[in-house]
C-alpha cells in the first residue's frame, strides 16, 4: 500500500486529473557547454543561472511539476518564486557525463546533496538516471544502487522517479528497435517490482529506425503491460514534432504523462537575447501547453496504477 506522505507528494507533481505534465530543465555540464559555444565564453554561474530562469519564467507556467538540479535551479527557483506552490519539485541526486558512453558510466552523486536534503527542502520527488543494460557487467550493481535509492526514499516517504536508458553493450554500434523495446520491457517489469514508484522512460522505439505508427502503438502497448507503476514519457532529445506524436501514442496507450525537456525549449540555446525570449513565451510555452492538453486527453491517471492509502482515524499514529 502506497504511503500517505509518497501519495501526497504526487498530487504535487501533477494535475487534478493525475496527470503528469512536467518541465524538465535539470540537464548540467551538456547545456552549460551548448550555451558556452553560443555566447563564445565560458557562462559563468550567474550566467548560467539567467537561463534556467528564462525556462521557468515563460515555459514552467503550463506545467504541473518540475525536474530541476539544486545548483542552477531549486535555490533561485524558490527564492525568486519563479516555481509555483502548486508545482511540485523532482530533483536528480546523480552526475551525468554524456560524453561517455551509457555502458562505461559510473555513477556518481552530486556532492553536498541527498535524498534526506531534497524532502527536507520541501521536494516532492527524487530522480536518478540509469544506464542499463541486463547483460552489462555492471548490471547486479545497478540494480543495487537502485534497491539503495529506493530503501532511502521509503525512510524518507518520497516518490524515486527512475530514469533507466537502454543502451547497447558495444559503445560503437546502437540498439536495433527490436533490442531496445526487449531491454525497455526487462528494465520496466524489474524496476516497477523492485518498488520504484515512477518510472521515467524512453520512448520503446527509435523514430529514427520506424516511423510506423503502428509499431508504436504496439509496443507502447507491450511496454504499459510491462510496467506496473506509473510511467511518464521522457523526450530523449528527439524534435518537438516527433516528441508530440510519441506523447500521444505512449498517453493513449497508458503513460501517465511526461516529463519533457529539450523537444519544448532547445531551440532556444541557438538564440540570443530578446530572441530567445521571445520563442519561450510564445513557442516553447504553447508546446508545454499542447503537451498537457494531450495528457489531459490521453493519459491514464496515476492513482489508477497506485494503492489508495489507509485514511482511517488513526493512520497517523502508526505512520
């Protein structure tokens, strides 16, 4: 039975309808160098800082809940009350290097930061991304990092959103589709019976190998079956275009939302000044909003994938 203080916490992340519509803009070291290249200098902190408030400023509105690191985002979020009371806060705890290849990847905590510190501050959900792969030789210790992260988010009653990333055993050949959907469904079964409460997850076909519609539909279909918790779609850096019609598939099929990011406001790191101001409020925004509407449409509602809490007269008394 799912806890009082992890059920709450998801009424946070999403909307009345239990749908997940959220904003991820926890992305680090990759945006920082993309920005960088832009501007011709290395952003500083502050600089760095500016843009993640433009994201929250103009594109966070429509959103249910964000994804945010605690650097560039959380402090300043809050304190320039750019985040919503009413929009609920998912923070990674891991270091991402995405100049190495998934399979050779060590994980790696962000120093000075925790689960006990994110529901401290108010959080309402913890992610942490996973390469994996079943027949990796770092497979077993995966899976027990994830049975650690999972330990500490049920001592500290808050959801784990896991973000686990199919990738292939060789770093110099990809995943063909039918590989990928085979580890997205192991990877949704295992993780979802470990006790995971959310998973974030890649859509289970490359668009770059099938455009067929149909093949989507099946196997989002295959995956939804798999997966026996929520699940929300992650954009995976795909185009808007193509990331809008993944949403639908993977809504209409049973995901409880999505948790996009660069499909809503990449655009903008190529941009300068008013002009990156300008596609935020209008595109990237009317994209977080056609987003939401077609979870609103499509989506199955979280709390029809998670066991009611006891609310009897004294459930506090043995929480």
């Amino acid at each position: 039975m799912t806890t009082i203080g992890k059920y709450r916490h998801f009424t946070q992340t999403s909307t009345s309808a239990g749908h997940f519509t959220i904003l991820a803009i926890d992305h680090r070291s990759n945006l920082h160098k993309m920005l960088s290249q832009v501007a011709g200098e290395n952003l500083t902190n502050e600089q760095f800082i500016d843009y993640k408030n433009l994201l929250m400023e103009h594109v966070l509105p429509p959103a249910s809940g964000l994804l945010c690191d605690p650097a560039s985002s959380i402090g300043n979020g809050i304190a320039q009350r750019l985040i919503g009371g009413h929009q609920g806060i998912i923070a990674p705890i891991e270091v991402t290097d995405y100049e190495i290849h998934p399979s050779q990847r060590d994980m790696n905590w962000i120093p000075g930061w925790s689960v006990a510190k994110l529901k401290r501050m108010g959080g309402a959900g913890v992610k942490m991304l996973l390469p994996y792969h079943p027949k990796s030789d770092t497979a077993e210790h995966k899976r027990e990092i994830v049975a650690d992260v999972i330990q500490q988010c049920t001592e500290h009653d808050i959801p784990y959103y896991l973000e686990p990333i199919a990738h292939s055993l060789n770093p110099d050949e990809k995943l063909s589709n039918a590989e990928l959907l085979d580890v997205v469904l192991e990877m949704a079964t295992l993780f979802s019976e470990m006790g995971v409460d959310c998973i974030k997850m890649q859509f289970p076909v490359d668009a770059n190998q099938s455009d067929d519609e149909a093949e989507w539909q099946t196997a989002c279909e295959q995956l939804n079956s798999a997966c026996k918790i929520p699940w929300a779609l992650l954009s995976a850096g795909v185009t808007y275009d193509v990331f809008e019609r993944q949403a639908r598939v993977a809504c209409q099929a049973g995901a409880s939302g999505v948790i996009v990011g660069r499909a809503v406001w990449a655009e903008a790191i190529n941009l300068q000044k008013d002009a990156r101001v300008e596609f935020l409020k209008t595109t990237a925004k009317q994209r977080m909003t056609t987003l939401a509407q077609i979870c609103e449409e499509h989506a199955t509602p979280w709390y029809e994938r998670v066991e009611q809490p006891s609310s009897s007269w004294t459930w506090y008394e043995v929480y």
